[in-house]
C-alpha cells in the first residue's frame, strides 16, 4: 500500500540472456509483466534488426487470420473465447502453424470460389428458366406503337420480295432499374421494327453475389433482318443483360424448360454438399483459430523484445536493459533461472546505475484504478513524487457531492454504481462493446463514492428530490411568536408574509440536530440564506483544499532532502495563502461565532472589510469585528507582500551560492576524476533544484550544468503563477456554490412542473391512477435525464478542474511517464 502514497522505487537492470534461452525467458517475462525493457538498438532500422524475418512471419500469419476471422464473420458465426493461459508457442511449432493456416485459408477460397461458382450458374439456369416459362404461348404483342406505324406489317406478305426470310428472337433477363432504359433504345435504334414484350418474374430469385433476393426483368424480343439482330445483341450486351437460347417452336421450348428444372435440381444437391463442406471448414477454423490468433500475438511480442536486445561479442548471449521495480527483481531472477535451466547456462540479472529519470510505478486495483486515472488526466507524476490519488479518493467526490447534494439523487446514483459492482464478475458485463457502457464501468466506485457522498451532503441541504425533509423536530417555534405577538385575524389579513424574531424567547429553541432545518424550505428569503452559506463554505473549502494542495509539497521536500525549499518556497507560500485567505476564512469562522441573533441586524460585512484590508483603508459604517483587526489586516497584507520577494529570489540565489561554493572547491582539487564525481554529485543543486530532478538518477553533464537565467526563469514564472493562482483558484471554488445552487433550482423546477401540476391535474379530473402513472414516468425521466446525466456530468468535470487547482501548488508537476511492463495481459484478453 505504501506504493499509492507515493510511486515504487524503480532499478534499471541488465540480463544476460543465454541465445538458446532468450525466448522462453522473454515469454516467461511477458506472462509476469514485470519489466519495461528499453531499446539498446534505437538507431538501427527495423528491417536491419536480428529477429525481423520472424516478426514478418507472425505479420503474415495475422493476415491470414485476419482473412480467416472475416470469412467466419461473413458466414454469421462467431470466434469463441480461448480457455484457459496460452503460453508463446515454441519457435518450432510457427511452421505447423503456419501451414495448417495456410491450408485451411486455401481450403476455404476453394470452396467459396466453388460455392460462387455453383450460385452463379444456378442463377443463370433460373433467370432462363424463368425466360422460357413466360416466354412461350402466344406471340408477344407490340408495344409502342402509334400512328401509322400501329397500321404497318413488320413482315412482307407471303408473295413479296422477303419471302424467305423469318423472324427471329432474342430473349433474356435485365435488372428492373435497367429496362426502361433498355426498351426505349431498342426502339429508337430499330426505328420500331420490333416487337418486344417486358415481364417481371413471378418469384424473386437470389443473387449470387449479396445472397439477398432479388427481382428481375425478362424479355423477349422478335425482329427481322440480320442488320436488326446485331444491334439488338450489341444493344443488350450494353445493358449487361443475361441472353439465353429461345427456340421459335413451343414443344422446344418446353423440353429445354423441363431439362434447365432437372439440372437446377442437380446443381442444388451439389451447392448443398458443398455448403455442408464449408460449415465443416469454418468449424475447424473457429476452433483453432481462436488459440492461434493468442499464441502468435505473443510470439511476435516476444520478437519484438527481442529486437531490442543488443548482442553479445560472442554471439552467446543477448544483452538486455529494463526497468523492474526494486521488490520484483528477486521474482524476476526466479523467473530467469528457471526458464534458462534446459539450456545449461542460467540467465543473469544485476543492477545498473541509472543516468536517465526512471519511470513511475503506481500499482492500482479494481477500486484505486478510476482514481488514479483522475489523477494520470493532469498528468504522471514525476518519479518518487507524492500520488495525489488516496487523498483524491475522499476529496473527489465530497467536491462533486457539494455540488451534486441530494439524497433522492445521490441514491439513484449510488444503486446504478452497486449494481455494477455486484456484477462485476459477470462475463457478459465485462466482455460489453458498447463504449458508454464501458466507461461506466470503468468508473464504478468512483459512481459508488460519489452517490455515497451526495447522499451525505443531501441531508445536510435537507433536500430529497429538492423536497425537504422533518428527520427531527424543528429548531424553531411558530406557536410561541404567534402567542407573544399578538397576531391576530385581521393582522393575519394584512401580513400575507410573517417573520419569526429569534431574539423572541421561544422562538428559536437551538440549532438543527443534523443539517439545514426544514422551515427553511418554507420561508421566503430560502435562496438567500443558502447562498450565503454555500458561498461561504466554498471559499472555506477552497481555501483548506489549496493549503493542502501546498502541504503535500512539504513530504517532497522532506524525501528528497532539499531542506532550503521549506523556507525560501513552502513558507512563503503558506504565508501568502494563509495570511490572505485563510484570513477570510478565519474572518467567516469567527462572525459565526461571534455575532449573536440580538447582534445580526448591525453585523459587519466580511466582504467591505476584506476590501478594505488591501486599500489600507476603513469604513465608518463598517464597524470592525474585534479590536485591533485594522493593524492584524495591515501586518498580515505586508508579511504576504514580502513573501513575494523571498519567493522569487530565495531559491536562485540560494542555489548560486551553492554553484559558486562547490565550483571554487572543484579549483582548490586538481584531481579531474574527484572533479567528475562532483560534478555528478552536485547535479541536484547544480541544475534547476526542482523536485522532479532531484527525484531521478544524476542527470547528463548538460542538464547538470547550471544556468542563471533559467533557474530565474523557471521561478519567476512559479511565483507568478502561485500568486495569481491563489486569488482565481479562489475564486475558482466558487463554482461549488454555482453548481449547487443551479441543482438545487433545477431540481425545484422540475418538482414544479411535473409533479405540482400532475398531481393537480389529478386532483381536478378525479381518476388519479391514471393521470399519475404518466407523470410519475415524465418525473422518473426528465430527473435521470437532466439532473443525474446532464447536471451530473458538469458537476464532474468541474471537480475534476478543482483537483487540478490543487495540483498546480507546485508538489505534483505532472511531466513524468508511467512504467509500461512487458506484458501478454491484453493478449490474453
């Protein structure tokens, strides 16, 4: 656990891996995830490395697959999940692999090339039959003809000079979008010496090519001349059209009919059997394919890492560089001992000192994981800096359920989240591809925490559905005002709005047990009271929240003993924050405290003074709060001014003076290796002096080289922004009281709306079943739809910007890189 607080201590180390051994010890390094190896051959190209031809080879094979994962698509079918932990196959078993793929993709371009083939021609034999079944019988009858063309013989009479010529046809089937168009050329283009006759096919026949049924267009055309007939063929080529045998005789053409239905039926058996071949080839395919697709996946990991290898002088080994945390390196030389052992040599693991700033090792779980990505938003931390993400498991969603308060709400909120949680071992809730859901799930107890939460600050708003509620008695008497003043009828009349006087004796009998009293859910002045309570518990709340933010910054400086930071940055820091805002809150605490019910009406105002504080000024109307505040105001306004300066200045010089002192040393010494060691020792105090720095391994000679005018830089752009911060991250926290308030109306709004008036309507019509189920379902909606999603949305992205105020005060800087293992995990998936 101690690992949340803050990241683990991470060692670079370098394997010595036997070249009999490496893969089995790669792969057993892949199915620990313990190491992030780094890549000692970044300048030779990736075709120029030793294990390319075996990444090919597994790239090919995923082609493969992915052909054969898309014919089983294609034929409705489904991969299954591989059971079970799937090692890296050996390097012997690729070339089984390989061509057992092989041949099950050949297999399956035979068949379907088969099963295509076979559909095309059944099709054709349909689309002909279809042709002689509505072409024989009585000559087709012209079709556009007019005028005197409709009077005009096609054919000479039997004694003319064309005697022995005959009629001929031509007969076929067309796609329906094409006919017209087919038809009207033919006609133009024959200038009407044709009789052509256009059906549609009484059944829908199914394309070869989609499988979906289709409509087609047969015709049957009859000319004379042989100049008609070819531009007739050529014609209806053009069109594409299917062109089939069409005798003149009837007994013809009903014997071909009868012969095209024999050979449809035979050619069904064979496109039967071949389909049944084929589901027998896709069952073998989703049976092996499954494992294959895992198993060659991290085979062409373990290539990859291998890549990045270097190699011995001796060719007897490959040399390694990884990351590894300091507490895995003992399983870590377990696991290379024990995958090395059948070669005879075992594989080595030593540490190696460092010049580059190790990576950051955060370990999560189901629970800590949303958190810590909130956290990974602003950005990883740097290495060995304090995580943010246990104290962002309360702070998170408190901030959201300040906003967010109501117990009605916040339950709905919390039962969507335990419902997930209690299915989260589900398969079929964890294996869901629909992204909202997703991200949902992903961030179930953070949903639980925040409804938990909401539910909380709802009791204290006292607002369940923006409706208050009478857990305990009332802190305030009407009996006793109405008994001691005297209202009477006709005062009643003329005062429609009636104020209760706590200073009257018995009026106010104490404060609410537990949250806001419900009788403020019935005065008029409702909104004002609770605006000025949330704004003032914001600025509370944002004042507390930044001074932690520059706390945490404290335990950095602590663990990486830069002990001047404590007083040239965090002390000014809490000055100029404490002295200013904290002097706000302190100012809200004790007028709370301080002024009484007899006292409120001649209360001072916090917010004149607060002004006044910084003009060096005072108001006569104003009268101040406890004697001596104006001389407190002053003193504390010109501490937060000096401070600026110390923070500016402080750190700069302080680390010049320390250049200065360890560069006349470095003179005093003419050893030039005592020289390079201190430069190396020194290279904290010698470059910028942050903390994310000093966090890491002794940097290059260039970064430890120290530079005046960026160190200046680097702190005058953090006390700017520190300064400046302060007074809008402020003013920043303010969005809680906004946020709450635009819930809180939002919420009484659509109480208003929906209920009052359907339960009115109700009351009007008399049958309140059925007028209520309809509303209680338009409440039921509109209250999940805008209120938990919508409104709930804003309330999270805005407590996600105040957590990233509070990252800004410097303890967390955000530019670090998180420890990516070696890992099979996604391929197991």
């Amino acid at each position: 656990m101690g690992s949340m607080f803050r990241s683990e201590e991470v060692a670079l180390v370098q394997l010595f891996l036997p070249t009999a051994a490496a893969y089995t010890c790669v792969s057993q390094l892949g199915e620990l995830g313990l190491v992030e190896f780094r890549d000692l051959n970044a300048s030779v190209s990736a075709f120029q490395r030793r294990f390319v031809v075996d990444v090919r080879r597994c790239e090919e094979l995923e082609k493969t697959f992915t052909f054969l994962q898309e014919e089983v698509r294609r034929a409705g079918l489904t991969l299954p999940v591989p059971e079970g932990v799937l090692l890296a196959p050996p390097p012997r078993d690729l070339l089984r692999i390989q061509e057992e793929t092989e041949r099950l993709a050949q297999e399956l371009r035979d068949v379907r090339g088969n099963q295509q083939a076979l559909r095309t021609q059944l099709h054709q034999l349909q689309l002909h039959s279809a042709v002689l079944g509505q072409g024989h019988g009585h000559p087709p009858a012209a079709t556009h003809m007019d005028g005197s063309l409709e009077r005009t013989p096609l054919l000479q009479s039997p004694g003319g000079p064309h005697q022995d010529l005959r009629v001929n046809f031509v007969a076929g089937a067309v796609e329906p979008h094409k006919a017209a168009a087919l038809e009207r050329l033919l006609w133009r283009a024959c200038r009407g010496f044709l009789i052509a006759s256009f059906r549609e096919t009484e059944q829908q026949l199914e394309d070869p090519m989609t499988g979906e049924p289709a409509t087609w267009m047969t015709f049957v055309i009859s000319y004379w001349g042989e100049q008609i007939g070819q531009k007739v063929r050529k014609i209806t080529d053009c069109f594409h059209c299917h062109v089939f045998p069409f005798a003149e005789q009837e007994e013809v053409r009903h014997a071909a009919l009868q012969q095209l239905q024999q050979q449809s039926h035979e050619l069904q058996e064979v496109l039967g059997e071949t389909e049944r071949f084929l589901s027998q080839v896709l069952g073998r395919v989703q049976r092996l394919l499954p494992p294959w697709q895992v198993q060659i996946r991290k085979m062409k990991a373990v290539y990859l890492a291998l890549n990045q290898c270097s190699v011995s002088s001796t060719h007897k080994c490959l040399i390694a560089e990884a990351w590894c945390a300091t507490r895995d390196l003992p399983t870590l030389q377990q696991a290379l001992q024990d995958s090395s052992s059948e070669a005879g040599v075992s594989a080595v693991v030593h540490r190696i000192p460092c010049r580059d700033m190790p990576p950051t090792l955060i370990r999560t779980n189901r629970f800590t994981a949303s958190f810590q990505g909130i956290v990974d938003a602003y950005g990883v931390g740097r290495y060995q800096e304090v995580n943010p993400a246990p104290y962002t498991i309360i702070t998170f969603p408190f901030l959201f359920a300040v906003m967010f308060g109501d117990v009605g709400h916040g339950l709905l909120m919390f039962l969507f989240a335990l419902a997930m949680v209690l299915a989260e071992n589900r398969p079929a809730v964890k294996t869901a591809q629909n992204e909202i859901w997703r991200t949902f799930f992903g961030g179930r107890y953070l949903l639980l925490l925040m409804g938990l939460f909401s539910v909380y600050t709802g009791f204290i708003y006292n607002e369940c559905f923006s409706r208050a509620t009478a857990i305990f008695p009332s802190g305030w008497s009407v009996a006793a005002m109405a008994n001691q003043s005297g209202w009477s009828d006709a005062f009643l009349a003329q005062h429609p709005l009636l104020a209760l006087d706590p200073n009257v004796t018995g009026v106010f009998l104490g404060p609410y047990p537990f949250g806001i009293d419900p009788v403020w859910s019935l005065a008029v002045n409702h909104l004002s009271f609770l605006n000025s309570f949330k704004m003032k518990m914001s600025v509370i709340l944002g004042v507390t929240h930044m001074t932690f933010g520059v706390v945490l910054g404290v335990f950095n400086h602590l663990h990486f003993g830069q002990w001047y930071r404590l007083l040239l940055e965090t002390l000014p820091e809490l000055v100029f924050l404490l002295g200013l805002f904290g002097y706000l809150v302190f100012l809200v605490a004790y007028k709370w405290l301080w002024v009484t019910a007899a006292s409120a009406a001649s209360a001072p105002s916090i917010l004149i003074h607060f002004i006044n504080m910084f003009l060096f000024s005072r108001s006569p109307t104003n009268r101040p709060l406890f004697s001596g505040q104006e001389v407190v105001q002053s003193t504390l306004v010109v501490l937060a001014l000096a401070t600026v300066p110390v923070l500016l200045l402080g750190t700069p010089l302080f680390l010049r003076r320390q250049h200065r002192r360890r560069h006349s040393r470095r003179r005093g010494q003419p050893d030039e290796d005592k020289d390079r060691l201190l430069d190396v020792s020194d290279a904290s105090l010698a470059g910028q002096g942050s903390d994310e720095e000093k966090a890491g391994c002794p940097g290059d000679p260039e970064e430890a080289k120290f530079v005046p005018s960026e160190v200046f830089m680097h702190q005058a752009i953090h006390t700017i922004e520190f300064c400046l911060g302060c007074i809008s991250n402020t003013a920043s926290y303010l969005r809680l009281w906004a946020l709450s308030l635009a819930h809180a109306q939002l919420s009484e709004v659509l109480w208003a709306m929906v209920m009052r008036v359907g339960l009115g309507l109700s009351g009007k019509v008399g049958v309140a079943a059925v007028v209520l189920v309809p509303v209680f379902a338009a409440f039921a909606v509109l209250t999940v739809a805008i209120l938990l999603v919508m409104e709930g949305l804003s309330a999270f992205l805005h407590a996600l910007r105040l957590h990233w105020v509070e990252f800004q005060n410097k303890f967390y800087s955000g530019t670090g890189y998180k420890l990516s293992p070696f890992t099979f995990a996604v391929e197991d998936e």
